[in-house]
C-alpha cells in the first residue's frame, strides 16, 4: 500500500475566515489525503517549520486579506532555506490574475486556485503534480 499525500493546510497572516480553508482540508482528506490543518494566524516561519515536522508533499495557503504578494514569497524563501525545495506549494484566495502569474513565474508557486475551482481539480491537481517516494 502506497502511503497518503501529505498536505498541510494554513491560513496565513491576519485573516480571520477560514471556512474555504476546511472546506478544502476535507475534500483533501475525503480524497484519502493526510491533512494537517494549522489554524489561523500562522507566520510563514510556523508553516515551514509545521511543514518540516510534519514531513508533508504541499503546502496549501489560504489568503483572502491580500497579503500574498508579501506572504507567499517569504514561504518560498522558508522553504529554500530549509532545503524544503521539493514540497509544492499552492495558494487559494482572492488573488489577482495578474499576481497569481506572478506568485507562479517569480516564486515557483504550483497553483493558485481562485473562488469558484472545482474542489476535484485542487485534488486532481495535486494528485498528478506529487510523486511519493516508493
């Protein structure tokens, strides 16, 4: 047997909603993912480090405050630091097109999925971009 995928979900900085980010956390785990779900309020340093200590494939944030061209980049840069290069990080919210571009071709963000992806997408999605050690 095949272990799980791996996800940790967080919602980072001030926002406070986080009814997309357990919406998207239970479809994960109905798809037969592990999900570790941090709350809100998480700092770029305590996702990484959960991420770390956790051992997870992705990194799903959360952002409807319009913080991510300021949060997302500090994430990647966690991420090279710790040589964590290899875990996909992808992004849900309300975020321009034209950052979502951005977060992709600057920051090697995998996704950004905007309101109204289909929760089978987000899953195929990650399904397809993960490969699990054998």
């Amino acid at each position: 047997m095949t272990q799980p995928i791996r996800v940790l979900v967080a919602k980072p900085g001030l926002d406070g909603h986080d009814r997309g980010a357990k919406v998207i956390a239970r479809a994960l785990r109905d798809a037969g993912m592990e999900v570790i779900y941090t709350g809100l309020r998480q700092t770029p340093e305590m996702i990484v480090n959960a991420a770390l200590q956790e051992d997870v494939q992705v990194i799903g944030l959360s952002i409807l405050s319009g913080a991510h061209n300021a949060i997302v980049p500090r994430v990647m840069e966690l991420l090279r630091e710790k040589n964590m290069t290899d875990v996909l990080v992808v992004v849900g919210g309300i975020i321009p097109d034209e950052d979502a571009a951005q977060l992709k071709k600057q920051h090697g963000v995998a996704a950004v999925f905007q309101p109204g992806a289909s929760l089978d997408g987000i899953v195929d999605f990650i399904r397809s971009a993960v490969t699990l050690p054998a």
